[in-house]
C-alpha cells in the first residue's frame, strides 16, 4: 500500500511538473487539418497562439506536450487556411457603396436600372442620385443608354451612374449642368459621347470627373461607417488583408486613427493615388508601416477598361473601327511618378487593361529597373498583352496583379472586342505567373464579387457559378490549386512586401487564419463557390463566426 501511494504521488508530482513546465498560450487550435504555406506546402495538425503571433505550430501530440491554453478550439478535422488577402480592391470604395449608392448590379436592362434606382431614392432621399454596377454587355440592347429617361424621372436632381468597371458613367441633364458639361467640352483621357452634337449623358473614363468631383465628399463619420461596413462583408468571405487599389491622405488618416482605436481590424495595404498632398503626406516622408497599415506604393491609371472600350489598343477595336481606347496618365508624367517613387522607395501599381497599354508600361518601368531586381514594381490586371511583351514583365521583376474573376465575367463578350486573335493573349494568367515564378491574385470588388473563393475557382476552373464553358475558358491559362492558394495568401503578401509576417501560418508570423467548411483543395472544383467561412481569426482573434 505504502509502494502504491508513494507511485500515485510521484506520478502526480510528475505531472504537476510537466504542467508547470508547459508555455501557456492564448489559443490553441487542435485537431484540425492546416495548410501552413510554407516553402514546403506542409501540413499541420495543431498551432499554440499568443499575444496575435504563432507560437508554434505542427503534430498534435507535440502542440500539446509544450503548451496550455484556457482556450483549445477542436476543429474536429476541418480545413484551415492563412488569412485571404486581396491584393487589388477597392476596400474603401466598396464600403460607401453599402451606405449610399444604389446596387445596380445583375440588372438585365437600363429599364431595371431605373426601377432600382427609384426604390432606393425612395428609401434613401438626398439631393445627388447614385448608383453603380450596371453593365451593357449583359442586356439584350448592349449599347450605352442616355440620359432621356433620367432626365424624366429626375428632373431637379444630380444623377450619377458609374458603369460596373468605374470607367463609364451615365447622368442626367441636372449632372451635366452642375458640372458645367456643354456640346463642345473636352477632356484629356476621357470621352464625351455626343448624338447629333449634344451629350448623350455617357462619361467615359477621366470625363467621369468632371461630374463626380461636383459631389459633396462625405464626412469622418460617413467614411468611418464605410470602413466599418466593408470590414464586416469581408470577414464573412474569410479575408483578413486587402490592398486598397487608390486612397487619397485624409481617408488613410481615418483608417489609420481606427486602427489604432482597435475598430478597424482589417490590415490594408494602400496605395496613393498621384495628388500633390498624397505625395507631400506620404510619399516624400518615406513608406509609413503600423502593423495594419501598410503605405509605400502609388496607384497610376494607364487606360481605361475593355467593356467600356476605353482600355488601350495597339490596333482598333474588332466590334468599334476607329476607336483603339484612352491613354488616361500621359507617359510624361507617369516617368514623373516613377522617378519620384524610386528616390523615396515606394513601389508603383499602374492600372494597364490594353495591349498597348501594358506595352507603355512594361517600357517605362523597363527604363527605371533596368534589369533583375526586387523592386516589386506591379501592373494591375493586364488583361490583355502581346505576345511578344510576355518576357518584360521577367526581364525586369515586373509584378503581374490579376483579378481571375474578371476572366469569366468577360469571356462571353471579350472575344468581340479584341478578336480572335489577340483574346489568346488575353486573361493569361498561368502566361504571365511563369514570367518570376508567383502571381498575386485579387478581385478588384466592388467591381467583382468580394468572396476570395470565387477568385480561387475562377483561376483554377476558368467557369462561371453555372460551370460555363464545360471544358473552363481558355483552360491552357488555368494554374493549379496550391497556386492559387498562395496567390491568394503568401503571394498577396509579398506583392505587399509583407510575406515575413503574414501569408503563411509559421511560428512568429501573425495568426491570421480561417476555416473552412470544406477543403477547397480536394473537393470538386464545381463545389468551390459554395464553401462556407466558418471562422475568421486576425492576430488569434476571432473576428466572424457565423450566427
């Protein structure tokens, strides 16, 4: 008996030990199934959390052998994943589109886009109308309307329409004369569409200003509740990280005071748009870096967008002779920003939809980089490239930024724009990610869908939600799964400059992560879409469970 006793009180004794011995930690996620993204694509079982950052991370067994929490979370074997960041948005634009502007997204006619917009102003009364989201490609008449019918709905008040690319607009009467718009006004970088000399009401791209700059700017308070709101939608979708592709000093101000308050979890990376005072503010102070803001980049526009016809061509448009699109920063000047982005080490993210467009660019980044380098200097989108520009973006490190969504929205019409022949270069992501070997991947929201995981089958299944077209669209330009994965993580956060503390779950980065319903790298990939966040967690936090 006295042998037996003394046993039990070296084995507790023993224990007692152990767990005095244990590190504690925050969280500890157990029994789960993590892709880590590291540079061997491991997997793992269990991760200890503390004070935001991975602790450690690995076997279960060893997980729980060196570490205590009050807090264990049991997956029961569900898949998790690092924070989906999205490396080209438009956070903050997004955000004021849930407050204010009419959703005129799905409309199939401009006559369903005036019974929407009557609905909202009657619920949402002021002064200026506005709403965005409509698209002419996918109505039966696919021309741009006018302004008549605005004209006799609104007669007394501003309307402004922005086309679902943010490169056209349709307005009213009253719009026009606010912003002082007359049968022989021009503008550099846009078009006035005129009927039998007068203005139809259509604005494309920089003539889109002239209206939009009439309109009242929101308050701190307004911009402060867009940001929140954005926030919220994108934690549902399982995004911890955007990089918001053109802010202006006094919304990053706001974001930043939110962040410091602890109201504004989300971590941006933000790119300044080219104004005097973005410049004096930012960029010639040097980056600026919190641990959730992110500012050392500049946003440029090089042309305007396919579905508007205002991207850039080297030859004309298939379905519009005459017309090869808009040049909307002058080469001058964007030489100006990348000379002044180089002497205060800031990295320049140009806008470039057309062929000729990328071919400007790739030149003019070509004559700053020179050769090899690890500026991390992006295009966004290039949507459409000549075959025989393909090897600049590797001869000089050019960063490819795509949004594969913008591949199957444009699919059933984006062969009528371009041709036969140069829609082979067009959407080629798989192309273009062999150039330096990665390729970061966004949505460009609101001008697509929000939700990452439609990034995520769109780039590797080349299909609409309906599995349109069966064999996927121009399916040799699809990249494979664990590719995607990391152009949607570890990928975005190098594009950022961030890959050290986030886009992969590793001791000492910050933990970042979700989980998922199901295991989007082995399910079938019509299945993808459907998936379901079930958590969100920034810095070991929860952020969204769904009710």
């Amino acid at each position: 008996m006295k042998k037996f006793t003394f046993f039990l009180f070296a084995l507790l004794t023993a224990n007692l030990i152990s767990c005095s011995s244990m590190e504690k930690a925050d969280l500890i996620i157990k029994n789960a199934k993590i892709y880590t993204i590291d540079s061997t694509f491991s997997k793992a079982e269990a991760m200890a959390v503390k004070n935001g950052k991975i602790l450690a991370i690995g076997d279960e067994s060893e997980i729980l052998n060196h570490f205590k929490s009050e807090v264990v979370l049991d997956l029961e074997g569900k898949p998790v994943f690092p924070g989906f960041i999205d490396a080209h948005c438009h956070f903050y634009g997004y955000g004021l589109g849930l407050l204010q502007r009419a959703d005129l997204t799905g409309t199939n006619s401009f006559d369903e886009v005036l019974d929407v917009l009557k609905k909202h102003h009657e619920t949402f009364s002021s002064f200026w109308i506005e709403g965005r989201g409509w698209d002419q490609n996918d109505w039966e008449i696919k021309e741009f309307p006018d302004k008549e019918k605005l004209d006799i709905l609104f007669p007394d008040n501003p309307v402004l329409l922005t086309r679902i690319d943010g490169h056209a607009a349709i307005v009213n009467t009253r719009a026009l004369q606010i912003a002082g718009i007359e049968n022989n006004t021009r503008i550099e970088g846009g078009n006035i569409i005129l009927k039998n000399g007068k203005p139809t009401g259509v604005l494309i791209d920089n003539a889109i200003d002239l209206v939009s700059k009439k309109n009242p700017k929101p308050d701190v308070q307004q911009i402060s509740k867009a940001l929140l709101a954005a926030q919220q939608k994108c934690f549902e979708v399982g995004l911890t990280g955007v990089h918001d592709a053109g802010l202006d000093a006094n919304i990053i101000g706001i974001i930043d005071s939110l962040q410091k308050t602890g109201q504004l979890k989300m971590k941006i990376y933000a790119m300044l748009s080219p104004t005097k005072k973005n410049f004096s503010t930012y960029v010639a102070k040097g980056p600026y870096k919190t641990d959730r803001l992110n500012v050392r980049s500049i946003k440029l526009y090089a042309d305007g967008a396919l579905g508007s016809r205002g991207a850039k061509m080297l030859q004309d448009y298939s379905d519009d002779p005459g017309n090869t699109g808009l040049v909307l920063t002058s080469p001058d000047s964007i030489r100006n920003f990348c000379q002044k982005a180089l002497e205060n080490n800031y990295q320049v993210c140009t806008h470039a939809i057309g062929d000729s467009a990328n071919r400007m660019m790739l030149t003019i980044y070509g004559e700053f980089l020179k050769g090899s380098n690890d500026k991390r200097w992006r295009i966004e989108h290039d949507q459409v490239v000549a075959e025989e520009d393909f090897d600049l973006f590797g001869k000089f490190s050019i960063v490819p930024s795509v949004q594969p969504t913008h591949a199957t929205s444009d699919m059933y019409w984006a062969a009528n724009r371009v041709g036969a022949e140069r829609v082979k270069g067009a959407y080629a992501y798989k192309q273009l990610m062999v150039q330096n070997g990665w390729l970061p991947l966004g949505t460009d929201f609101p001008i697509e869908n929000i939700n990452p995981l439609f990034t995520f089958y769109a780039a590797t299944e080349r299909k609409d939600l309906k599995g349109f077209p069966e064999g996927g669209f121009q399916i040799e330009n699809a990249i494979n799964r664990e590719d995607a994965l990391k152009g949607m993580t570890i990928w975005a956060a190098k594009a950022a400059f961030e890959e050290n503390e986030k886009g992969s779950l590793e001791s000492g980065k910050k933990a970042d992560f979700v989980v998922l319903e199901k295991d989007i790298m082995e399910i079938p990939g019509s299945e993808i879409p459907q998936t379901k966040i079930l958590m969100t967690f920034i810095d070991g936090k929860m952020v969204f469970e769904p009710k």
